[in-house]
C-alpha cells in the first residue's frame, strides 16, 4: 500500500489489476474523459502500456471501501519536460494523471479526496515542490475538483493532446505547497 485516508487506499498496481484496466479503458462512459472513445484498450494493450514500458512512472490502483474503482499515476519530471513546460528552475516537480474507472462513484467527493491525498504524499514522502497536470480544457468537472484542492492554471497548452481524432488544448495546472 502507498497510503491510506479514511475509505480511500492507493497501493502498486499488480499483473492481476491488468484486467480491470482493460475493463475500465473500454468503456467508452470513461473513456469520453481518458483516452478517448475511439481508443479502447485490449487485454493486450493493457499489458503493453502499464507494464511493458521501463520508465520511472510509478502506477497504482485506487480502492474506495475495499473496491478497486481507478487508476493513478505520478512520476517526476526531468529537466526536460520542466522545460517543455516553461519551467527553468531546479526545483523537485511531479506529475500525476488519474481516472476513476467506475462510473457509480463520480460525483461522491472521491476525486478531491484523491487528488489531495496523493498531493500529501507527494510533497511529504517525495519531497515535491511543484505538482503539475495538463487536463484538457474541456474537463471542466476534472479542472473544478483540482481547483479546489489547490491546483492553479498556469498556462494554455494549445493542441496538446490527442483526444478522438483532433488536438486538444490543454491546462498546465500547479499545485505549489510554498
């Protein structure tokens, strides 16, 4: 287990957990806000993006209450995404992306609970002086529930990313404890 609040648990994702990201990444409900709906994942693709690549990134399942119900991931960025992003500085920084795969526990305040816990964790057991995501500018259920746990727009990211055949702008959002 990574940590523990309250009904909320985020441990490392495990070979068994490939299922349910397989399921979770075809459902086109999910994958409206995540990837994209015309970009469901097999069994094999699964296993081929979260545990094939050797990177850095440190992937985990969320439990609400026992219940596997999404996904999270977070990992530190090098001087040269920093830079991508506009940042020149040596300070420590994380990013972090995540869904909730269970349609049935949106809108419960799991999110907030998430993204603020992971934030804690981040700052207090990495030391991180910086966190940043880059949710699409469309999301503005996703852009709120960040907001409110402390997370300011930065910068417009024009066509960023790849989402159901055209490029969508983005928000670099940063989360800055000092």
């Amino acid at each position: 287990m990574l940590f523990q609040n309250d009904k909320l648990v985020v441990r490392p994702l495990t070979f068994e957990d490939h299922l349910l990201l397989a399921k979770w990444l075809s459902d086109p409900i999910v994958l409206k806000y995540y990837e994209g709906r015309d970009n469901p994942f097999s069994e094999e693709r699964v296993l081929e993006k979260f545990y094939g690549e050797n990177d850095e990134t440190q992937r985990c399942i969320i439990e609400y209450e026992e219940v596997p119900i999404g996904y999270i991931q977070y990992y530190q960025l090098e001087d040269e995404d920093k830079k991508e992003y506009g940042y020149f500085d040596t300070v420590i920084m994380y990013g972090m992306d995540q869904f909730i795969g269970e349609p049935d526990y949106w809108n419960r305040g799991i999110g907030q609970l998430l993204v603020r816990s992971m934030v804690q964790f981040l700052v207090e057991a990495k030391q991180a002086e910086k966190i940043v995501m880059d949710p699409q500018t469309w999301n503005e259920r996703a852009i709120h529930c960040y907001e409110k746990c402390g997370f300011k727009k930065m910068q417009l990211l024009p066509k960023h990313e790849l989402h159901e055949g055209e490029y969508r702008d983005c928000w670099l959002i940063e989360f800055n404890p000092y």
